[in-house]
C-alpha cells in the first residue's frame, strides 16, 4: 500500500472531494458520511435518486453509538462474526448524523471493509473516528467496478472528472456487493434479509440463532434493491443452458449479433458468436469474475447479452439477485430480436 497516497485521499475527503477505493467487495465513491455537501456530490456523479441510502463504512472497531440507537444484540454479534468483511447492517440512525446518507429515513447502513487499503484509508480519515459514504463507483445502475480501471471508465481521469482521486487496490476479491441485512425493527419483524450476497443467510442465522426474513412492504430502502440494476448497455437475457444453442440458432437466422456470458465447460457453439466468456462453476469464483467479464463483453456492442442461467441453489442466490435486476428491462428485447 502507498501511505502517501492514502493518507492524501483521507485528506482530500476531510475537504469534501470525492475519492473511489477497493473494497473486496467493489470499489466504493466516497464521501465524508457527516458532510451533507459533499454526500450530494456523490449523488449528482452518479446520477442517483436521492432518496436512494448508501452505506457508510467505518473503520474497524468503530463505535456504532456514534453512528446508531438502539443497537441490538444480534448486531453485536454479526459485527463480532464478520467484520471486517462484506457484511452491511441496516440500524437505527442517531440523531446527530444526517439523512443525507439515508435518503431521508430514519435508519443508516454500517458496514466495515476487508479490502487493506479500504481499512487503512479509513484509519487514517479523520483518525479513523469517521465515516465514508461510499456506494459502488459508477454511474446509478450500471454494473460495479470492480477494478480501479473500472472507475476511470465511469467518470475520466480529467479535469472534469467528479472524483479527487481514484487508489488503485487491485481487482476487488469478492466481486459483487455486499450482503444486507436489516436490524432496525428487530422488536416486530426480527431481522430481514434485503441484499444477497457472499455472507448467506444461513451462515447470519447461525450466529444470531435466528433465520433473516424475506423483504417485506415497509422494509427500509437499501442500496442495490431496485428491480433494474447491475446493468451494462447491452441488454441482458438470462437463458438455461438447455436452450442457449436454439436461442443463438434463431438469432443468427434473424441476422442478430449476440455475446454469452457461461459458467464450467463450453457449451455453446461458439461460431455463433462475436465473444463469449466462461466463468468458474463454484459461487464465488464466478461473483469474482462477474462484473468485469460483463463490462468486457458490453464492449462488443452486440444486440443482446446472453447469459447461462446459473443453478439455483441457495449457494447461487446472490449471483441470481444481481443477474435478474441487470437483466430486469431486457425481458421484451429478446423475444423482439426473435421475432421474423
């Protein structure tokens, strides 16, 4: 890690500016969670709803009263069991921090990074007794960066970039973002899943004894939970592997130009298309891969991004959350390029 280069974003953040960063999730655009200004900006570069919350990351061992009321236990727990790691709770807000980094609710969303340079920047902001808001870096509902190159793609590297300062901290281990768990109305509805991701609700139930629930009507808005998401220019189409050479068959006989986007061995003819990319078969070498092989292939500009229906195992939920949003306003286009 360069010191000097960290120790100079978290000064840049305590001026307001914008500075992206690894996580092991993804990489995060963040902002000093406690200045509404500079929370805004974030908001205004990525072209996002500002009623939509982000996460506010904390350094490790942050006191959470600073950030949140009426912490239960079962926070302290999931805190103790994953963090640092890919883990966000969703509490109740204190007072004294602005809505800003809520969309206006009452409730914040707390998670303290894995990724090294993530922890030591938030070490050195503030003497590590801040927050950084930070939600994926890219424009609102495009697909996560995952490497520092991913960000520049987003928003340039000029002058008239948004951003002060892009750290560059490699790919993000994990791939996609991290799972949330709501905590703040534990006394009616107990604790609810609201985001999959590489922390499984099997594993949060064994250590609070207690199964998350499914999201429910007045659940609070959390980051990544729109139905359109996670979506690269080409549309998606999410196709079983038993159908994908009679798909790509009918396509081509319509003069269609098509990418794929598969897991394990090969199956598809790959005359067929102008690029493919085959990811690992076990959950999280293929989240690893996910975004950056989907960025590669929206590069073709082909007319439609197939991709090889993962299994549905409870292993696989997360991977089947993020490709059902990114492929969540394709549903049309596909049977659109079918048609003759």
């Amino acid at each position: 890690m360069d010191q000097a280069a960290i120790k100079a974003a978290a000064a840049l953040l305590e001026q307001g500016k914008l500075v992206a960063f690894p996580t092991e999730t993804v990489y995060g655009l963040g902002a000093d969670a406690e200045n509404p200004v500079a929370v805004a900006a974030i908001f205004a570069a990525k072209g996002r709803p500002s009623d939509h919350p982000v996460i506010v990351h904390v350094a490790a061992g942050a006191d959470l009263s600073h950030w949140a009321v009426a912490i239960p236990a079962e926070a302290k727990k999931l805190t103790a069991a994953f963090w640092p790691g890919p883990l966000t709770l969703i509490l109740k807000r204190a007072p004294a921090i602005p809505d800003a980094v809520s969309g206006g609710q009452d409730s914040i969303g707390l998670r303290c990074p894995s990724h090294p340079v993530a922890l030591s920047l938030l070490q050195s902001f503030k003497n590590g007794q801040g927050g950084i808001a930070a939600p994926s870096a890219n424009r609102f509902g495009h697909v996560s960066p995952t490497t520092a190159q991913h960000v520049l793609d987003e928003f340039g590297g000029d002058a008239n970039s948004p951003l002060a300062c892009v750290l560059d901290g490699g790919q993000s281990e994990v791939g996609i973002e991290s799972t949330i768990v709501d905590l703040s109305r534990m006394d009616t509805h107990g604790p609810v899943l609201l985001r999959p991701g590489q922390i499984t609700a099997a594993q949060i139930s064994a250590v609070i004894g207690i199964a998350p629930a499914s999201p429910d009507a007045a659940a609070p808005r959390a980051s990544g939970t729109l139905e359109a998401h996670y979506a690269p220019r080409t549309p998606v189409a999410l196709i079983p592997v038993s159908e994908l050479n009679g798909v790509m068959q009918a396509l081509i006989e319509n003069g269609r130009s098509m990418v794929l986007l598969q897991f394990g061995p090969v199956v598809a003819k790959q005359a067929l298309l102008l690029a493919q990319r085959s990811l690992p078969i076990d959950p999280d070498g293929y989240a690893h891969a996910l975004y950056a092989c989907m960025r590669e292939l929206d590069r073709f500009d082909s007319d439609i991004m197939l991709v090889a229906q993962p299994p549905a195992d409870s292993e696989w939920q997360a991977i089947n959350d993020r490709l059902r949003r990114a492929a969540f306003d394709s549903g049309q286009v596909l049977d659109g390029l079918l048609a003759r």
